[in-house]
C-alpha cells in the first residue's frame, strides 16, 4: 500500500482541482449505520415488514409518518459520530488549496464538522428540515427538541419533513449543477466508499474531465479499469497517509 500511497500523494502534489466523490463507505468509518447493508435491510424488514427503500420514500413519508420518524430516528438521529480520518484528511486537502468540492451521497454533515466549506450533498442532509406545506425551514435543533414523534409546522400544521432527498423525488437541481462543474473542472476524482452501481453516482462520473481517477472502495466496482490507482483499504487510512506523503 505504501507504494500506491506515495503514488496518491505524487498525484495530489501534481493536482490543482481535487473532486472527491463520496459515498456510504465514508460513512461507516465513523460508525454510522447503513441502511443498505444485509444488516440493515434484515432489521428494517423484520420491524418493519417493508424494505428500508419504502419507507424512506415520499409516498410513505405522506401515507405514514409516524413509521418514517421511528426509522428515521433510529437510522439517522440515534448517534453523534465525528468526523474520521478521512473527512480530515479530505479537509486539509481543501485547506491547502487543492481540493474544490466534495460531491457525497451521505447526509450527515461530516465534512463541514470536519471543516470543509464547499460539500455538494445530492442526496440532502439530515441537519435541516422544511414544512411540506409552507415550505418554512426548521433546524435540526428545533425537531430534536420534540422528542420523537411526527413533528408538525407550529406555523401551519404542516407534515415536517427532513431536507434528506426520499426515493421518489427529485435532486436538487442547484446541487446537480454544481456538482457537474466541479467534475467538469477537475483534474485529479477520487472516488471514496461507493460501488458505483446505483444511480445517481454512475451518471455523474461521465462529466469528469480530467485524466486520473482514483478509486478506493473494498469491493470491485464497474469503474476499476478506468482508474489509476485502486485502494481496497480503509478510505480513512489511505487519504491520511497521502497528505502526509504530500
Ligand atoms: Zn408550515
């Protein structure tokens, strides 16, 4: 590994427009629950009868939220994790002027915790809120205070519902946009944690355009011919002891 490292680092040292690209892998080094997991899915069905995808779906948001806030709780709200050596790593990167954007898939605001300021979240984050009928925004801090339950709009009684993006709706078109520059301008993707084989991460690399990819993931995915470097180790201890070799 050391080898590749260094290879890491000669490239990073090269590299003017760093992109990573995230997905649940980063996550899980900082020991947050994944849903997708055989784990996940297991629990998700025998408590709840119905596959994790479901419930985190509009439809049975609206049709039934008092399930959708017990998962949700349980899944995204249950832990503090901190930042791990990767998004520390991946915010030194931005810090010394190399890396412009973080594009994830997670929602748990890590890399801001972790201190890098341009994170390009297409599937939302669990940080804010909004009220689906006067759209009024709502921090974390208000819902939490709650304890539990289908949190409504004091405003207008309205369901409130998590700036996460559901299955059934839409990315955030402002985020796309910027995601797609960032890759349009890059010269160096590191692709972290994710197999690439579920929409919308596949569709996204196609605007890269630059030369070397980077991929670090346990498993094999459909991109690993077009990489330059593979890492099947821990993305945490492969981008910390790059930047150190820098
Ligand atoms: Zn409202």
């Amino acid at each position: 590994m050391k080898k590749r490292c260094e290879a890491l680092a000669k490239l990073l040292r090269q590299s003017e427009r760093v992109v990573f690209f995230g997905g649940a892998g980063v996550s899980t080094e900082s020991g947050i629950k994944d849903y997708r997991s055989k784990d996940g899915l297991y629990n998700t069905v025998k408590e709840y009868g119905v596959r994790p995808e479901t419930i985190l779906s509009r439809s049975f948001f609206l049709e039934n939220p008092e399930m959708f806030y017990d998962f949700y709780y349980k899944y995204f709200l249950s832990e503090t994790p901190a930042p791990n050596p990767a998004h520390i790593a991946l915010a030194k990167l931005e810090q010394m002027g190399k890396l412009t954007a973080v594009i994830t898939q997670n929602i748990d605001g890590l890399h801001q915790a972790a201190g890098n300021t341009n994170v390009l979240e297409l599937h939302g984050t669990i940080s804010t809120y909004h009220c689906v009928r006067c759209r009024k925004p709502y921090p974390k801090e208000d819902v939490e205070a709650l304890h539990g339950g289908v949190p409504r709009c004091p405003h207008c009684g309205g369901l409130i519902h998590p700036d996460v993006v559901l299955y059934e709706e839409g990315l955030n078109g402002a985020t796309v946009d910027a995601a797609i520059d960032a890759l349009t301008m890059a010269d160096l993707l590191i692709i972290g944690g994710t197999s690439l084989a579920v929409y919308p991460a596949a569709g996204f690399l196609r605007f890269f355009g630059g030369e070397h990819i980077v991929l670090i993931n346990r498993d094999e995915t459909p991109y690993d011919d077009r990489a330059e470097l593979i890492f099947r180790e821990k993305i945490g201890q492969v981008l910390k002891a790059a930047v150190e070799l820098m």
